[in-house]
C-alpha cells in the first residue's frame, strides 16, 4: 500500500469538501473494495476521505410506501434487519448473499453502489426494485445511475447519503455465483411492483442491466413458465473463465424463472 | 497407570498455542537492525532480458541496495539444484537447466525473481521495487502440458531440445504389448490431471541474518524440512560449511508439499544478509505465491487397460506427458515418475504394466510435490480406468475391482514395489456398508423425481509412505538419503525431550509424538515435549512430506527410546543389585522380575545424572540417547473412498452429497488427528476435482493468480465426511504405522469424478468439473 493521507470528517458536507480537494482523493465506506485495490497497489490516493465515523449515513427507515437505508449501512444490518425482512425480505436475503460474514460486516450500501463493480449483487435490487438514490448533490433514479464497468453516474466529489427502495408486491432475487468469488456470475432480481414487472440482472453486462422481454413476458402472466423458456441472447454478455456468455445466456433464464418461483411463494 | 496413550484422541498440544495467537512463524521474527526486502518479479512468461535500470530504486528513500542477476553471478552463487537425478530411456542424464536465484539475461516464467529490493521498510522496498526499470524483450511462450513438444512450440531452455527433461519407463513393455494383443476389452481415456497451486495459509517467508563475529548465518524460513534445506544451500549453492548455517522453521502453517524445496528467496535473503551486514526478511504476499511456489500435478495421460472376458485385469499401458513448468525444483524430477508409475498396480494383481513418461519443460511455475505427489495421479489413472472398464463392460464397479483385488502378501508388483500388507476386501466392505450403497437406487429415485441426477463413484487407492529406504531411492536417482534422525532427552527430574527431524506444520507430531513417548515410557504426556525444525537444537533430519513422519521419524524415536529403556535396565540392575536380564520395564516402573523390588523411571533419571550410587566401570551417566532409522521398506496405506453426487443439470452445480471414507493406515496412534487429516485430505482431493484448476494463457499469464479465480473449496462445498479405519499393521515398523497425510488427497478425485460421469451418463469429463463444464459436457451429449 502506499501512504496516503487520511482524514476523519464527522458530517457529510466536511466530506464533500475534503472529497473535492483532490482529483486523487476517495472516500472510505466499508473499504471491502477499495481497501483490496489499494493493498494490490492498483490504486493509490493521496487522500483518504473516512466515511466510519458520520453518524448519520448509517440506518433503516422503513415506512408504508419504502424502505431507506442510509448509504453506510452494513451488509450485515440489512441482511439482519426485521423490517427489512418484512417489508422486502428480498433485499435482507440479498445482503445475506454479499461476500462472507466479514465482508458483511465491513461493507456498505453507498460503498457497493458507487463501486458498481459489474458482478455485485445490490445494483441488482437498486434497479429491480426502482430506487432512488439520494446524493450531497440530490437524487438519481435507478434507471439512470448505472452507466457502464464501474462508471456512475455520480459526478467526482459527490457522496451517496441514502437509497430509498419502494416496496413491491413481491420480490425475489437468485444469485449463481462465481465458485472462487462468490461474486455473481448472474444474479437475477425479479420484483412485482404492482405497477408492473421489472428484471434486473447483475453480472451479466458491464453494470447491472434491465431485461424487458422477461419484464413484459412476466407483466402478462408473472409465472415461471412465463421466463422459462426465454432465451437470452448471448451478444455482449460478460465472459470469463468461469463462464461463457452462452452459459451467462443460459444462467439469466434459469435463474429468472427460479426467482419467480420463489417470488410466488 | 491409566489408559494407553496409543490410540487415543487427545486433543492437540500445540493448539492452546495456535488458538491464542501464541504461535511464531517466520514473520513474527523480527530481528535488531532488520531490513525487509521486495522481489521484482517477471510479468512475461518468456523473454529477454535487455536492461535493468535500478538507478531510480537505489535513490529511493530508505533503500539500502538492490541486486540483480549480475550480482549473483559475481557471488559466484550457484543455482538451486534438483535433488532427484532422472535416467533416461536411452541412459542419458535428465536435462538440468541452470535455475539462478536471480534471473541471467531470461525470464522463463511470470513471477520469476529479477531483482530484490532491500530497505528499511516494507512499504519503502515495495515501493523502490516499483521503480526498478526492467527492459524486456517478449519471447514467445508455451505453458499448456499438451503443447510443450508440439512442432514449432517455443524453446524454454537451449539445453533441452523439444522441452524435453527426460523420457523414462518403467515395466515390460513387450509383456505388455502380447496381453493387450489378446484382450477381450480395452478401456482407454486420454485425460489432463489439472494444475493445481498449493495455498498453505502462511505464505512462504525468510528472514536471513549474518553474524560477522562468528561468520556464522541464521535463515528462520517457512521450510518443511530444515535440515535438507540448510544441506542445499550450504553444499550446492552458497558453498558454506554447514557448521556456519543454522536453519530454523519453527512454527509454519502449512505447506502441503510446497514448503519442501529450497527457493530462490530463501538463498537470497541468506547471502545479502552478510553484504549489509543486517537481516533481510521477506514474506510473499498471496500474489507472489500463486506465481511463485511450485505448482503440482499437470499430467497429460492416455491409458489403456487390457481386460480379460470376466473382467480380470491382463495389462496397463500408461503414456504420461508431465510438466515440470520451467525449471527443476527440488524434487520435480522424481514426483511424476518414482512416486508415481511405481503406483499403477493399484490394489490389484495386474500382471504386466508398462508406463512412459515425458518431462517437459514450460513457461509456467516449477511444478513439484504437492499432497500425494504422484499418488493422487496414479490412483486417478488407475481407479478411473477400473470404473470406467466396469461400466463398459456392464459389470458392478465394486465387483470388477473384487475380482481383481491381492489377497496373498508380501506382493511383488510389476512396477517394483513390494506390498507387505493389505487387506482390500475389508475397507470395501467397511466402505459399502458405511456408505449405505444397497439404499443408493432410493436415493438415485428420490433425486430424479426432484429433476436431479445422482451418481455414485468409488476409488480403491493403494499409496506408498513411508519415504524412503535410502539404498533403493539412491538406486532409483535420490541425491539424499531418506532416513530420519530422533533424540529422546530424559532431563534428570524424569521428564522428557524429544527431538524430531520430521517437522509439524500442521499435522500435529507435538501429540503424535509425544504419545508414542508417553505411552512406551508409561508417564504422562505432560511429561514430554517434542522439538522440531531448528537445526541447531536437532542432530539431523530428513523433514515431512509424503507422509512419512511417523513411520519413519516416528520409529526413529521408537529407536532411541529403546536405547533408553535398555540403559535404564542397566542403571536399576544396579541400584536393586539385580542383574540386567531379571529388569522388566512397564507403566514407567523398572522391577525385578518376579519380585517387588523396582525403581520407578524418575529414579533411574535421577541416578544417571546425579550418579553416586553407579556403575560407573560399566555406564557412562547421563540419560540421552538417539537414533537414526531408514526404513526397510515403503509403507502401503489404502482404503475405500465411496462418494454420491447430485447434479443440477440446469445450472451444471454438482452437489457432493455423500461421502465415505475407510482407510487402512495400520496402527494409529491418535485416531482425531488421523479424521483430521482425511478431512482435510478429502477436502483438497474435492477441490481437485471440482473446483481447483490453475490456467496459464498462451503466452505464459497466469489466469488464475488470485482467489478471486483460483477456487479452494470451502467449508460448504464440501459434505459431512464418514470416515472410519480398519487395520492391517504394517510389518516391518515397530508401531505398526503407516501414515495417514495424503490418503484424502489421493483418493478423492478419482471417486468424485467417477461419481460425476455417472451421474452424467458420460465417459469423462475434464477436471475441476465446475458448474460450466457440467453444463457443457451435458450439452454435448444431447447434441451426440
Ligand atoms: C472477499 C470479498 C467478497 C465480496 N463478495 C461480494 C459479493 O458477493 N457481492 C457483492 O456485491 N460484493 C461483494 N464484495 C464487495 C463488497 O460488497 C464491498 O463492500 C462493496 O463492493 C464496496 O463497499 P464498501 O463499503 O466496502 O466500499 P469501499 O471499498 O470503502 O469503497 C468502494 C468505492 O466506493 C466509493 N464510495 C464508498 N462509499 C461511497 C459513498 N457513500 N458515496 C460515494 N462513493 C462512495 C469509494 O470511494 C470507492 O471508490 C466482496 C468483497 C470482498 C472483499
């Protein structure tokens, strides 16, 4: 690792500013992933920005309508949290799905969302479930945010406060994941809003990505056999050693049908 | 005297230790004036070096020097040397390219040592490391096993024509030959057994330092075999006396194999130690590991059995092709062919086996010893073969190997080992009925109608531990000998210390060991200590690999204690005014037979070291004996490993659902470390076969260089075990040991893919069988 200097702002806006310095400053969530980059010296800011000690950032709000969770929420706070077990069990099971225990314990919401790291498993949840994603500098909706291999839309300095998911008829999400990573390979997150159907899928693309034929197909009738046979092209889908975009193809349709499954239940 | 310590499960004494963070590893030692060193590593899998500007790193802040190749050539140090000579079909010495610490003028795989950085700190040689300019010029590389003697494959070494080491056989050829003339059925299989990257959890480390006062050095390294260790690098590279070296690894984590050989770091460290006059340590990160420590396995082989119309086995022709990657590492050149084509018999009475193998040369990792260490590639060859056969000929895979299995002992192979003892049918049956095989066409019901395929697949694995009669290794090629060295200490209060060349990293001889001790001398076990791997405090030692550490080291302290008690006998004839033959020894008490007159063994301690009562025309004082003890023979574990999968065959996830494990390992002395070494022996023998797989690129990048895509399995990927053991005692150690450290290892992988094809209604299917190549194979056989 390289030395860096480090900074503990106590409220956002300091953050922001500290943020803003450097073209060569980043903020520190959870530093599951930044944290490794910095170790393999692929990357080397000269500022840390510490998130850990704002008070504020971390937190479940769950009201009729949705849930907000603050953007330095542990993945183990969701996956642990009763209310969010209750009012979309889809997004603590989820939590429950992200890395190990450790890595549950460190990382965050704001940390996995502003990484979009093509295989991780919210940006999932966050485009299934329609969130809005609230920032120093306002709000982006879902369908906006994710713009490509580790690209966002958020803009150098901007720091993600909060993320507010609608709550939805009934959800589910179904990950396969990489062996070796446990990272997604394809995870598919599948959400009945009442308003419609919206699929999402993570692993798959450069940054998780809707699917509307699956959407449209399960707007009709949101039953397994509506997706089961759906075959996904497998053009520009992620291929890797440990899976061809064929197999991804493949993977997305069993793995849809399997969530709707487990949606009906 | 309470119960024998033989055959108890105690728990670990080394444990308390481990578990409080108490252990000291290599990294933990931190020296006075200690100075860390960086490696600049080669990103090419072949090229030429042109230039190395190290101007930028030297000015660097808080480096004290950094070396290249052409300071090592100036050292006159020699490279590191390969401890096995391999003769070749035409009588022709193996090919032994020169294998420098630092690379001269080639890099010839990626993460090849160029240079070393030496400074304060870490992080400041980290970063100067960075600095360092190296001018590459890119050679064409060749990595894959099947490609390396291709038309037109690139040359790794000058020196080995068609990257070619050597090319060695073993068996009757042409009895071979007429049997497969008259067969009424051959199976065939042409299979890769993958690449695997060994991953002990402490990284390799070694801290050099140089005393000018006593022109004498200390390596503290992460090293499964000190003393080997300290004779390499004191006769074969450094040119050192080996008074002047002391090598110590104390506690290391792990090493399966990988922490045997004498690496180019550990030499390095040693010898700038004295040019700075400070110590120099290095640990690898995880990344310098993966390309770094010697891989193993990576065999391409095709092999044929020749079976009779019953299914009696005639012959085996094996063809290997293996890699040895890109430079011999200490034992390279004996895993694929010694340990390895000496073990195609199998548990069967196969009359006529011939086996070739090709050594070659790669741009990849060396390539040596990794648990098992040519036995888990034999026992796939063989037990895949074995069911395959069975399934072609429409026979019971049980049955066909029944039909095939030696009962009669001592059993002379055609491959030159000599069984003394076995008993096959009863690890077969243990297997069968522990693993409930009558109730499998249920269990094969219930995982269809849930759309799951289930399979079943055994392997009957025979290994041979116990390394090694030195006579018969020094025949073979071995350049060292193979015995192993112990001391029994009795300390004038009666308590013991012992003093082991075997070494523990992980497998629990601080127990084992003082069991044994305990258990024969009749004291507690608190009242022994064992002491390993510091070649200051052990008169020799030969280390621990091939599962050799108690049926050698072991009996090597069987030795000594033997010479003790016989010492003791002559001590109490003394003091009880007895004559030595009437002195019995028992339960820690010396009497005299027939008589209640005795000493207990705290008497006789006290005596030889406070001798005034004493036969001193006779005996000297003191009580302290050792020994050295080469084996008579290998010794020959075996076992039934029965294994059942369930295959999604949507996804291509193979669920490894049961799993049964009988072993014959003879005699055992703590039956909770022996399950704990199956385990984890199983555990890596899945991960073989399932999940674990290192793939170089074409142009010598290692694909899998991180757990990011290098899967070990998991606690969860594998299922609850069911082990058990029955006993043959083998015949020729006084323990009646065997050994049980790389069994799991061996077995498993033939077992787990034989359960997979049938699960699959294939043939084969290529290892690790990870969910996409399930997927695949399933796909190619709906197109078929
Ligand atoms: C072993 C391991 C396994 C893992 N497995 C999975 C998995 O299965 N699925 C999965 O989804 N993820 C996985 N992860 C990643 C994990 O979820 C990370 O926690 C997450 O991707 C990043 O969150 P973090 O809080 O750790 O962020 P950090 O590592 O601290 O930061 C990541 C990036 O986001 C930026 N950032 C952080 N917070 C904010 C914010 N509030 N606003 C703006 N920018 C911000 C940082 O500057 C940095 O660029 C794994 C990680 C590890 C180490």
């Amino acid at each position: 690792m390289h030395a860096f200097n480090y900074h503990r702002p106590s409220n956002v806006n300091d953050a922001a500013a500290l943020a803003a310095k450097s073209v060569d400053a980043k903020i520190l969530a959870g530093g599951q992933s930044l944290v490794q980059a910095m170790k393999l010296r692929l990357a080397a800011p000269t500022d840390i920005v510490d998130l850990g000690t704002i008070k504020d950032l971390a937190g479940i709000k769950v009201d009729a309508k949705s849930v907000t969770i603050g953007a330095m929420t542990r993945h183990a706070e969701v996956e642990g949290s009763a209310e969010v077990k209750k009012a979309i069990p889809a997004l603590a099971a989820l939590a429950g799905m992200i890395g190990d225990r450790q890595v549950r314990n460190m990382g965050t919401l704001g940390g996995a969302l502003a990484n979009s790291d093509p295989a991780a498993d919210y940006p999932a949840a966050v485009l299934g479930l329609g969130a809005t994603i609230t920032t120093t500098k306002g709000t982006h909706a879902a369908d906006k945010f994710f713009k490509g291999l580790y690209e966002t839309a958020l803009r150098p300095g901007e720091i993600i406060t909060s993320v507010s998911f609608p709550i939805p008829k009934r959800a589910a999400y179904m990950k396969f994941k990489n062996q070796a990573s446990r990272f997604a390979i394809v995870g598919v997150f599948v959400a009945d809003t009442g308003a419609g159907v919206r699929v999402a899928v993570t692993g798959a693309g450069p940054c998780a990505l809707r699917l509307a034929e699956m959407e449209k197909a399960l707007s009709a009738k949101f039953a397994p056999e509506s997706v089961a046979s759906l075959k996904i092209k497998s053009d520009g889908l992620n291929a890797d050693l440990h899976a061809s975009a064929e197999y991804r193809a493949h993977l997305i349709t069993v793995m849809a049908k399997r969530a709707v499954e487990a949606a009906m239940k | 005297m309470g119960a024998p310590l033989i055959g108890a499960r105690i728990q670990r004494k080394e444990d308390y230790r481990f578990l409080t963070g108490a252990g000291q590893y290599t990294d933990d030692v931190t020296l006075p004036r200690q100075t860390y060193a960086a490696f600049v590593r080669s990103p090419h899998g072949h090229a030429k070096i042109k230039s190395i500007n190290a101007a930028k790193a030297k000015a660097a802040p808080g480096v004290l020097a950094v070396y290249t190749g052409e300071d090592i050539a100036a050292a006159k140090l020699g490279g590191l040397p390969c401890g096995w000579l391999i003769t070749d079909v035409n009588g022709q010495p193996m090919k032994e390219p020169p294998h420098p610490v630092l690379a001269q003028g080639k890099v010839h795989h990626v993460g090849e040592q160029v240079a070393v950085v030496i400074a304060e700190t870490l992080d400041q040689a980290r970063d100067a490391a960075e600095l360092v300019q190296v001018d590459y010029e890119v050679l064409p590389a060749v990595a894959d096993v099947r490609l390396a003697r291709a038309k037109g494959a690139p040359q790794v070494h000058g020196i080995a024509p068609d990257n070619t080491c050597y090319v060695w056989a073993l068996g009757d050829k042409a009895a071979v030959d007429a049997a497969f003339a008259k067969a009424a059925h051959v199976t065939k299989l042409d299979f890769v057994n993958n690449r695997l990257i060994p991953n002990a959890i402490e990284p390799r480390a070694a801290n050099g330092s140089y005393s000018r006062a006593d022109d004498a050095y200390t390596l503290y390294v992460a090293s499964q075999n000190p003393h080997v260790e300290r004779l390499l690098m004191t006769a074969f590279v450094m040119g050192l006396p080996e008074h002047k070296v002391r090598v110590v690894a104390g506690d290391v984590g792990g090493g399966f194999g990988s922490k045997i050989f004498l690496y180019a770091e550990d030499v390095v460290v040693t010898w700038a130690a004295k040019q700075l006059n400070r110590p120099v340590k290095w640990t690898a990160d995880r990344s310098e590991s993966f390309t770094s420590d010697a891989h193993g396995r990576d065999h391409h082989t095709i092999a044929e059995l020749a079976l009779d119309k019953d299914g009696k086995f005639l012959a085996m022709r094996v063809k290997t092709t293996a890699n040895v990657g890109a430079y011999l590492s200490t034992f390279a050149s004996c895993v694929p062919t010694i340990l390895y084509a000496t073990l195609l018999a199998g548990q069967y009475t196969t009359p006529a086996i011939h086996c070739e193998v090709t050594a070659v040369f790669t741009n990849t990792a060396p390539v040596d010893a990794y648990r098992g260490a040519g036995r888990p590639e034999a026992t796939y060859v063989v037990e895949r073969l074995v069911e395959t056969a069975a399934r072609e000929m429409k026979m019971d895979p049980a049955e066909i190997r029944r039909k095939n299995f030696i009962r009669s002992f001592p059993y002379q192979t055609p491959v030159a080992l000599l069984y003394d003892i076995g008993d096959y049918d009863a690890t077969m049956d243990a297997a069968q009925k522990l693993g409930d095989v009558a109730g499998y066409p249920a269990r094969k019901k219930a995982s269809a109608a849930k759309g799951k395929l289930r399979g079943m697949g055994y392997a009957a694995y025979i290994e041979a531990c116990g390394i090694a009669p030195s006579a018969v290794a020094g025949s073979l090629g071995a350049r060292a000998g193979l015995f192993e060295a112990g001391e029994v200490r009795v300390h004038p209060t009666g308590s013991v210390t012992v003093f082991t060349g075997s070494h523990s990293h992980g497998q629990g001889h601080e127990t084992t060991f003082a069991q044994v001790v305990a258990d024969r001398l009749g004291m507690p076990i608190e009242n022994v200590d064992i002491v390993h791997g510091d070649t200051s405090k052990i008169l020799f030692g030969m280390g621990t690999y091939g599962s050799r550490s108690i049926a050698v080291g072991g009996t090597a302290i069987v030795k000594a204690l033997d010479k003790i008690i016989a010492k003791g006998k002559k001590i109490a004839a003394h003091l009880l005014e007895a004559s030595e033959g009437d002195i019995e020894y028992a339960n820690g008490v010396f009497k005299v037979t027939g008589t209640d007159k005795q000493k207990l063994f705290g008497e006789v301690a006290f005596a030889a070291y406070v001798p005034h009562n004493y036969p001193h025309d006779k005996l000297e004082p003191g009580l302290n004996e050792n020994a050295f003890y080469d084996p008579a023979n290998f010794t020959f574990p075996a076992g039934t490993y029965v294994c059942e999968v369930e295959v999604d065959p949507e996804t291509g996830v193979v669920k490894v659902d049961r799993w049964t494990a009988v072993d014959d390992f003879g005699k055992i002395i703590n039956p909770m470390i022996v399950e704990g070494q199956v385990h984890g022996g199983l555990t890596q023998g899945i991960g073989q076969a399932l999940t674990e797989g290192a793939k170089y690129d074409s142009t010598g990048q290692l694909v899998t260089g991180s757990f990011m895509d290098y899967c070990i399995p998991r606690a969860d990927d594998v299922p609850m075990f069911q082990v058990d053991t029955r006993e043959t005692p083998c015949t020729h150690n006084p323990l009646g040991v065997k050994g049980c450290g790389e069994a799991g290892a061996i077995g498993a992988p033939a077992a787990l893919i034989n359960a997979i094809t049938d699960a699959l209604g294939v043939k084969d299917i290529a290892m690790p069988a990870t969910p996409q190549n399930v997927w695949r194979t399933l796909n190619q056989k709906k197109a078929a």
